[in-house]
C-alpha cells in the first residue's frame, strides 16, 4: 500500500488568487493523478502526473489554470491558478502502488 | 471505460448482510470490476477488485456473473463505520499501459443504521 499526505488540509482564499497543494507519498511511484470533487458530486480526473513528463490533463482542464509539478518519485504539487468560487472543491491526490491509493484530500472554499 | 449503473442509495441494518449491485453490460474481456468506497470527508478507498472468479477479502466479497455484466459486492456484517458512498468501476488492471485511469460514477450511497 501506500501512504499519502496532502497539505493543506484545507483552505479558505480569495478569489484571483492562487493556491498550491503538495501530495506526498511514502513510497517511490511512477503514476500519480490529481482529482477534484465538487460539492455533493463525484470525483472527476484534473491530470496524471508521471515522473519526467509533462502532465496529461482531462477534457476540460488545462494547464494554465491547475500546472502541476512532479520533480520526483515521491511529491507533486497542483496549483489552483486565479481561482474563482467555482473552484471551491476538495482537490484529491492518487497514486497507483500495485492498487491505486487516494490521500485525504485538500479542501479548498474560494470567497 | 465501460459505463456502471449503481443504485443512487440504499439502507441496511447493522449487523447484517449489505448487498450493493452493479451493472457493467458493456464491460470489455480485459477489464476489471473495481469497487471503492468513500467515508464523509476522507479520500476513496480501494475494497476489492475481481475479473471473472468471485473474490473475498477481509472486507468485502464480490460476485461476478458468468456473462460478467453485473457484480454485487457483500459487506458480511454491516457495521456503522461502513456508511459511505460505494463505487463500482470498470477498467483496465493498473499495470497495463492503457487504461489506467479511475472514473467514478454517482455509486451507491449506503446508509447503515442501527
């Protein structure tokens, strides 16, 4: 298994700003994927973050608005760029280590 | 991934046995029947995966019908800590190079009570 830490846990910003998440994993992995969940929905695929590769993001995602980093094995970092109300989500990590594994999640109110 | 049909909610008594249906009629001969579950305000976690052969686990057993488009997952012996949202999923094992992705549908809300 793996264990994942995101931080912050949560967050409260303004809107226009702009907010990073770290994920860190305890272990080496080469998959790594970022999630969002809005208010009462399921959960929808932002981007997968691969070691040494740009990200590949969803329909509907783009860079300019949630550029990610993943400098190594074990960290990525997705940022919430310009951020609006609408963005107001809980934003999961996830990393495949022979199962896929979910952190806790980063839960982000935008005012 | 093939699409899931999962009930929106279901109650079950603690103690006793959950049985969460779904159905997955256009799954493909190469794709996995996943189910995770999500508690209130934690990440998903994984419960059980299968692709034909029924699986048990410590937490969970699964049945998969012969023609593979339907599975139920069976909580043994529902307790309060088990209400959550459940997901089933369809989709290529983790390691293959293709398919890798987790989508969630709507999954089962399942509310345990005593």
């Amino acid at each position: 298994s793996a264990v994942i830490s995101q931080k912050p846990s949560r967050d409260i910003c303004q809107r226009g700003t702009s907010l990073t998440i770290q994920c860190q994993v305890d272990s080496q992995v080469t998959m790594m994927f970022w999630y969002r969940q809005q208010p009462g929905q399921s959960l929808t695929l932002i981007a997968t973050a691969n070691q040494g590769s740009e990200a590949t993001y969803e329909s509907g995602f783009v860079i300019d608005k949630f550029p990610i980093s993943r400098p190594n094995l074990t960290f990525s970092t997705l940022t919430v760029s310009n951020m609006s109300p609408e963005d107001s989500s809980i934003y999961l990590c996830s990393v495949i280590a022979y199962e896929q594994y979910f952190g806790p999640g980063t839960r982000l109110t935008v005012t | 991934d093939a699409k899931t049909t999962q009930p929106p909610s279901m109650d079950c008594a603690e103690g006793r046995a959950a049985n969460l249906p779904c159905n997955h009629s256009t799954i493909s001969g190469n794709e996995y029947v996943y189910w995770y579950r999500q508690i209130h305000s934690q990440g998903p976690q994984y419960i059980i995966h299968g692709l034909k052969n029924n699986e048990t686990n410590e937490m969970a057993s699964l049945i998969i019908t012969e023609d593979r488009k339907s599975s139920t997952l069976i909580l043994p012996h529902a307790t309060l800590r088990d209400t959550a949202v459940y997901y089933c999923i369809v989709r290529v094992a983790h390691h293959k190079a293709a398919g890798n992705k987790l989508t969630f549908g709507g999954g089962t809300r399942v509310l345990v009570k005593p």
